[in-house]
C-alpha cells in the first residue's frame, strides 16, 4: 500500500486516565498551566493551552482498581509539549524549578532542548523547543542525527533576563 499520511497531519490531543482528578488538574492547570475549557461530569476535563477544545484530556473512567503502570510496561513512555521559543521554556521551567517539582532529566539533542518530568500517575511529559530545521545535525546522506547532551537548565533561566 502506497498510502502515506499528510504531511499537514498533527497530534492534536492526549487523553488520559489519571486515579485522581484534582490531583491531575493541579498538575496540568497550577504547575504547567494549561486553562480548563470544559467538565464532563465529575469524571473529566478538558484543558488547553488556548483557545483550541482541548490539548489535554484527563478522566477518572474505570479507574477504581486500576494501578499505576511500571517503567517496564508496554504503554506510553511521554508525550511532549512543544513551546514556541527558549524564553517560554524557562518559563514553564521557572515555575517547575520554583515548586521544587521533580525533573527527571534534561537533554539537548542538538534538534530539540528537552526538560523530562512526570505527572501523578507516572506518565511521562517532555517539555521542549526545537531548533530552527536548518541547524538540525545531519549525517552526509542528509538524515537527521540525534545526539544526547546535557541541558543547561539554570542557563536556561538566563533566557529570562532578556
């Protein structure tokens, strides 16, 4: 088959189970802060960055029993929010920093600048501002080449004196 998806394709949306709501919406709203646009009942709610239906979906359907998943387990390693520029990433990593919230790594791997943190549930959330396509590392046949460097989080912040 021959078919290949638009390349005007995106990911819109994530929908998660979360075990507890308030607890989640702390998370998306307080610390990362995305706005509520809509409740399903009591069970979930919909959050956006803008005023797009939702990025974010966050449900407590089917969860009396459920457990958290193990880093071991088939599933969703992360999803990743992409921010439009480095000033706005310090931002986000400002009010993580100032919360003293867990980061469990940072990364630049000369394509994007990463921050890794993890929500309630354990579900992996990427932080991160790609460079610009023509700086992207490429080998002599024009693949891209991902490379893994540290990440300069505190010089990061420095994006914030401008």
């Amino acid at each position: 088959m021959n078919y290949k998806i638009s390349p005007d394709a995106a990911i819109g949306h994530v929908h998660l189970t979360v075990k507890n709501l308030n607890r989640s919406i702390k998370f998306y709203r307080d610390l990362l802060g995305f706005k509520i646009k809509t409740w399903y009942g009591d069970s979930a709610v919909f959050l956006s960055s803008n005023e797009y239906h939702h990025h974010i979906a966050l449900n407590t359907w089917d969860t009396e029993n459920a457990k958290p998943k193990h880093s071991s387990q088939i599933g969703l390693y992360h999803f990743a929010i992409l921010y439009p520029n480095r000033k706005e990433l310090a931002k986000a990593f400002k009010k993580i920093w100032e919360q003293k919230y867990p980061v469990q790594g940072a990364t630049d791997s000369g394509i994007s600048e990463s921050i890794y943190i993890s929500d309630p549930d354990g579900n992996g959330v990427e932080l991160y501002v790609d460079r610009p396509e023509y700086d992207w590392p490429r080998d002599e046949k024009g693949n891209i080449v991902f490379k893994t460097k540290t990440f300069d989080l505190l010089k990061l912040l420095s994006e914030l004196d401008t």
